[in-house]
C-alpha cells in the first residue's frame, strides 16, 4: 500500500493484516480523493475507524493541516503509529485509542472540516455514524465507505457514489 499523491507520493504504508481486514484499495482511495476536491490545504480531518491510517495519512500528503485518527484495536494503532512515522506526520497528528462511534458523539458542532470513515462492514456502524452525525454535524462533511447493500438512513443532503459492491456516502450538513 502506498500513498498515492502528494508531498509523501510513492511512499510505502504498512498494511493491516488478519481475517476481517478489508483495506480500502488504492483505486477506490483516488476516487474518494477525487471525490473530496484532492487538496486539502489548511484544512482539519478526523480517520474514524482509522486502522492503518491511510485515508488521513493520504490528506496530510496533499495539504491537510492535521489530522485525528480514531482507532480501538491495539493491533491497528501499532500499524498506524508506524505509519505515521514512516512519513514523519507526527507533528501534524494526534491518535486517540478509543470507540469511533462514541468518540464521534462526543465532538462540537463542526469540530473539523472532513471526516473519514471506513468502518467494519455489515455491523451497522455506517448508519449509526450516520445518526450520529445528522444528530450532531462534527465536521463540515462526513464521508463514509460502506457496502452497497447497507441502506443508509435517507437524510437531507446524503450523496452516494457506487464502486462496486462499494459505495461511498457524502453528508454535508445544513448551513
């Protein structure tokens, strides 16, 4: 796994490894970076269910100020901590150990400009960060990877695009 653009392009990525594991591929990252507009200058972010950090490790490479990682599994924050060592991000990162859901539902009205989530699959945690956000928009956009048979609650302002058996879900909250 490498970074794909940016300050760090080419750059190699400690992946995670185990049974469940399902890391977002390299062309579904470009498209959601694509997607987001591709620079991020300036701009704060937050990783939830951040595993080996390579959504927000790839925000910081194309310009983010910095970014928060949310991750529970002890296995995934070595990755991640190593990670963000390889590309020397620690000054722009803070890593919390700890539930993304409950984390994420403790954050002010748009605390960052871009959340990131890529949550396990058929658990439901995609429709209820989801419930979450609408309930309180901590970021100015909450992007979310989830399958493409999980039926996200029908909100204001959710867009979808389709990869697959992938979809990607946009909420932007009302202004």
């Amino acid at each position: 796994m490498r970074i794909i653009a940016g300050e760090w392009r080419g750059r190699r990525l400690a992946a995670l490894s185990g049974r469940g594991v399902r890391p977002t591929s390299s062309r579904l990252r470009e498209a959601w970076m694509s997607a987001m507009g591709g620079s991020f200058h300036g701009s704060t972010v937050v990783d939830l269910f951040a595993g080996s950090g390579a959504l927000g490790l790839e925000c910081l490479s194309r310009g983010a100020e910095a970014c928060t990682f949310v991750e529970s599994a002890a296995s995934a924050l070595k990755v991640l901590e190593s990670n963000v060592e390889r590309v020397g991000a620690g000054d722009r990162v803070a890593v919390v150990r700890g539930d993304a859901l409950s984390w994420a539902g403790r954050q002010s009205n748009a605390a960052f400009d871009f959340a990131l989530a890529d949550p396990p699959y058929s658990k439901g945690l995609a429709i209820a960060l989801v419930e979450s956000f609408v309930a309180c928009p901590f970021a100015r956009e909450l992007w979310v990877e989830h399958r493409s048979d999980e039926v996200l609650p029908p909100v204001s302002g959710l867009r979808q695009r389709r990869y697959g058996d992938t979809t990607l879900s946009t909420l932007i909250p009302p202004t």
